[in-house]
C-alpha cells in the first residue's frame, strides 16, 4: 500500500487564537486525540497516547513550566516541548505529528500513513564481503553506490550551474563521472530543485543513453515537470508511490519517502541490499514526518545551510549587515544541532554528511559568498564523534570511496582517499550565462503586454499584495531601458501608481536575463529567490508564504503560449522600448537633417563669398 499523507485535525483561525500558551489536550471518547503546545506563533502536536503501552497523558500537576503530560497508566512522563519522554529517559521519542499554516489563518495537523513502511516485508541482515557494497562520493549531493555489482546513481550534478547562475560546484567531480553516470544501472532523483535535477548534466546523459532508469517520487508537482521543453530527451523515467518497496533483484530494493514540511516537493530515499540499509535524507526539512528507521548502516544527509534568499538578498529595515550575520550564524548552529540530535536519535553505523558542497562562485556574487557561511562537514562529525562513539563518521572528498563491510568493522581502510582536487578553481561562466541571458532579446519583450499576459498566465490574484518588479544589470542598479512595472493581485491590475488603500508592498529587483529566461520557459521563481539573482525589500516585513508558494511551487505545468501571444498582439502596439528607439531614430535623424541643411548654407555663403572676393 502506498504511504498518503492525511489531515487528522483542522483548526480554524478562531480556533488558534483560543489556543492557550503552553500545553492543549483535546480529547475525544472514541480515540487517543490530540496534545498541542503553543509557544509565542509555534506548534507542536501529537497524539494523546503514550508509546510504552497507550496510555492517555493528563496534565502534571508537578509541571510548573506548562511543558510536561502524565500517562494514566503507568505515570511516564512527557515534554511536549521537545516530544522526549523525561521519565523513564532515554526511552522513546513521541512521533510529532506535522503542522501545516494554511491560508486562511488556520493550521492542520498532518500524519502519514503507514507511518513506518521501511518495515514491510522485512529481511536479515547478511554478511558483507570487502568490496561487495561501497559509495563513492562524485560532488554535492552526487553519490554512485554500488551493491552487488549493480550501480546506483543519487542526484547527478556534475556540470554547470544550478539556480540559472547562482550556485556553482565547489568540487570538481572525478575525471570519470560523467563515463560513470552513463553506466549506471539506476538513477534516483530527490527533487526538482536544478542542484539535485541537474538539466545539462542530464543533456550529457541522454546524447549517450536516454533510456537509463530513473526514478522519482509520485510527489503532486512532478519532478520531470519542465522535460518536454527542457531538450533532453530520457525515455525511462519512472514514478514511483511513496513508502512501497521497489525490487531491483532479490537482494536489492529501494523506497522512497516524502518530506512532511514539503510532500509535494522534496524526498528522501532508503536503499537496502542483504538486510542493510542506506538512508540518504537528503535535503528534507523533515523527512517522512521525523519517523526513520534507527541503527541504519548508512545514513547521508545535507548539512551546510544558507540554502535560501533569506536573509542574503534582503534590503532596508532591519537587514544591516551585522543582523544577517548574526541571523545566518544562528540558523546555521540551529541545523547544525538538528542534524547532530537526529544521528544521536537514530545511531547509524556509518554517517557522512554529504549535500551542501556549492558556492556562489561568479564575481558578481561575491557578496553573497562573504556573508552566506556555511557549516562544514568536519565540525558535524566532531560534534557526532563526541556522542555517538560507535557511528563511524565519513567526511567526503570527490572520488573517494567507502566500503561498507570494512566500515561496519571500523577497519582504518575501509574509506580509499584517491580523488580529485578538493576545490574548484574554474567555471565556464559564459557559457552557462550567455545561454540564459538569451532571453533577453526574444521578441516577446519588445511589447510591454507581455507582463499581462504572464501575469494572467501565473494565477495567482485575490490577495492583497502590490508587487514592484525592476529589472537590473548584475550589480542590481536599474537597467536603463528595462522595465519597471507594479502588479496588483487582488484584482490582478496593473496600475502605473501603488493603489491608496492600505496594502502589502514587495519590491524585488531582478537580473534582467535571469527573469526574462524565467518569464520567457514559465520556470518556478527559485532561479531568482534561491540562486539570490534578486534583492528584496517589503512593507511590512512579513513573509508572504501564499504568494512565494505560488510562484515556488504551483506556477502552470504548461508554458506561457507566447506564440498566441505574439500572434494576437494589436498592430497598433508599439512598446515603451520601441517608441523610445524610434523616438530616438526620428530625433537624430532631425538633427541629421538640420546638420545637412546647416552644412549646405554654409557652402553656399562661402561659394557667395568667394565670388564677390573675386570681383
């Protein structure tokens, strides 16, 4: 059976705002119900029932800080808090249900189904021979495991850019991945985001061998949304349900699971070959809803951070310089921990962060590069070595490899060091740049209707938000004969001054050739927002999560009909841009005019002249 994710409890807004600090036990006469803990505008929620045999919690009268529940039954304790059972400890963790803000100032408590699909049908663990399983890491999030003699293939990302031009490799992968990624047996691809569906590392793929298998999962936007206009031609991809064992022989199988915070987006993977399982998370914010098998063999996940246009690209107000350094250091320690409590909880045998290996490379990115630090794979595996003393602990480097039967022994040879260069030292900027900058000149941007059209193509309306929209050079000053325009979307109205009523402002400054080629292929708007080709500044400063959601994530499948729009354009129309150059054709060409004209007076006076000197 397919996992699902369900809503097992919707509160309205009103109901939220009822919500009282601390602890809320909602019961029900017919089943477990629910516990709720509200801190400030944060929740976190489970079910009303213990895991050691049951039981109901009720509020401890001993708890004087609001955070702990009592079971009836045998008086274990709970902090809702940090959903760890304080007494017995170190007994079991609450499975949280996820919390979803929805629209309309409500939230809805998520839960999925099965919650533990790993253990369907489940197998012994074998004896592994030297060399029978390994991982061989490639760059980034890339990983080629082999088990039994068959090639697996994690997120291929081996050349050019990701996010249009913003992230750039940091490693160089070895000399043979591209030879390697078209051998492979399998491909398995987490998520659309371009750092993990790498489109010109897919185009090497395919002029070779487009029917190798790939799989994806059955997230609601495909992962393959943008293939058919992409020029890649792959012929065997395969979507598979979420939480469901896929046999690749009998002893290798695989299932992928989705991300609570983002299930129509991200996902994450279990591999297992004679009983052992590899668990990559990925770049999951919380994945398959916290719930994950404990005492993996492998388990690899994302670790560096700064990931994200917030704060980088933000302007005015409060985002100086010092309080997005102090911001980005504090998120990064955050998931530094986070990714440090969730080995401790699930003690793998072997851990290696591994996704997170970028940089923003191009010059005119260098502010970005200085501000946006990033964890480091060593200081995670320092912090887990001190805990966790019996997980062995992997820091990658391209090209080398691990062999799992000597990394279970501990064996100080069970990771190769052979490998590429550490560091990238070059990038084929112009090549990738050039291809995006394109759009600039396409014909659809020499009349100013085609920002109604993609405005009434993208949806999105009914929402009280005017949005500014400059187009600008690399360094974000305003692009001279770009274009400057205003969207309202609660009538979807465009008007040439912000409205008078009281309204939700955002300016966003764009790369000209980053939009134009958004705008121009109807790509989602994380080429300008995660690959920090943008710079933002908002009135008030809050974060309009169903406008960005919208253009994130649930823009069109299809693309902008620009021939339709080329072909219904009034022969009348004639853009800001066209009038402006010819404008400036007829004024020079009266000015030629006049410099003729001036020119031939002045022949004729000497030519008058002359003759009179004669006489």
């Amino acid at each position: 059976m397919a996992q699902v994710c369900k809503t097992v409890l919707k509160l309205d807004a009103t109901e939220v705002q009822s919500l009282k600090e601390g602890i809320n036990i909602i019961n029900y006469p017919d089943g477990p119900g629910f516990i709720i803990y509200k801190q400030l505008d944060t929740l976190k929620a489970c079910r009303n029932q213990c895991k050691h045999q049951g039981g109901r919690f009720i509020r401890d009268i001993e708890d004087l800080d609001q955070r702990t529940v009592r079971c009836t039954k045998h008086f274990w304790k709970l902090n809702v808090s940090t959903m760890k059972y304080e007494n017995p400890p170190d007994s079991f963790l609450q499975d949280q249900l996820e919390v979803l803000r929805c629209d309309d100032g409500g939230w809805a408590l998520l839960e999925l189904d099965p919650p533990d699909p790993w253990k369907t049908d489940p197998r012994p663990a074998e004896e592994l021979q030297p060399g029978e399983v390994t991982l061989m890491y490639l760059t980034h999030a890339c990983v080629e495991l082999t088990a039994g003699g068959l090639r697996f293939m994690f997120d291929p990302w081996l050349v050019g850019p990701a996010f249009a031009r913003g992230w750039w490799l940091l490693h160089d992968p070895p000399e043979d991945a591209i030879e390697r990624l078209i051998k492979t047996d399998l491909i398995y691809i987490s998520h659309s985001h371009s750092d993990h569906l790498s489109y010109p590392t897919l185009r090497l793929l395919s002029e070779k061998r487009p029917d190798v298998p790939i799989y994806v999962g059955q997230t609601s936007r495909p992962v393959f949304w943008y293939l058919n206009r992409s020029g890649v031609n792959l012929t065997n991809i395969n979507v598979v349900p979420f939480g469901v064992w896929q046999n690749v022989d009998k002893h290798l199988r695989f299932m992928i699971l989705m991300d609570g915070v983002h299930p129509e987006l991200d996902t994450c993977l279990i591999v297992e070959y004679k009983g052992h399982m590899i668990l990559n998370t990925v770049d999951c914010t919380r994945p398959n809803n916290g719930r994950l098998p404990v005492g993996v063999d492998v388990m690899l996940s994302d670790f560096a951070g700064g990931a994200s246009g917030f704060p980088m690209s933000f302007q005015g107000g409060k985002y100086t310089e010092s309080w997005k350094s102090h911001f980005i250091k504090l998120e990064r320690r955050k998931l530094l921990n986070y990714k440090h409590q969730l080995v401790k909880n699930l003690q793998p045998r072997v851990y290696c962060p591994f996704a997170g290996y970028f940089t923003e490379a191009h010059p005119a990115d260098r502010y970005i590069k200085e501000i946006n630090i990033k964890n480091s794979p060593e200081g995670l595996n320092k912090l887990i070595q001190k805990d966790c003393p019996n997980t062995f602990t992997w820091t990658p480097a391209p090209g080398a490899t691990l062999d799992l039967a000597k990394a279970l022994k501990h064996q100080r040879d069970a990771i190769s060091k052979h490998g590429s260069p550490q560091f990238k030292e070059h990038w084929e900027f112009d090549v990738y740049i050039d291809e995006i900058n394109a759009a600039v000149h396409s014909e659809i941007f020499k009349n100013r209707n085609w920002i109604q059209f993609y405005y009434k193509w993208a949806g999105f309306h009914d929402y009280n938000l005017v949005i500014r929209m400059i187009e600008t050079d690399d360094g974000f000053e305003t692009l001279k004969g770009g274009y400057d325009y205003l969207v309202d979307f609660l009538d979807l109205s465009f008007p040439s001054v912000r409205p008078q009523r009281e309204h939700a402002y955002v300016e966003i400054r764009n790369r000209v050739g980053v939009m134009r080629n958004v705008v121009l292929k109807g790509l989602l708007w994380d080429d300008l927002y995660i690959g920090f080709n943008n710079r933002i500044s908002r009135d008030p400063d809050i974060y309009h999560h169903k406008f960005w959601n919208h253009f994130q994530s649930n823009l069109p499948l299809e693309a902008p009909d620009w021939d339709d729009f080329l072909q219904n354009l009034p022969e009348s129309t004639i853009t800001h841009k066209h009038t402006n150059t010819l404008m400036q054709r007829l004024w020079f060409s009266g000015i030629s005019l006049c410099l003729w004209f001036y020119s031939q007076l002045q022949n004729l006076c000497r030519y008058v002249w002359q003759g009179r000197v004669k006489e």
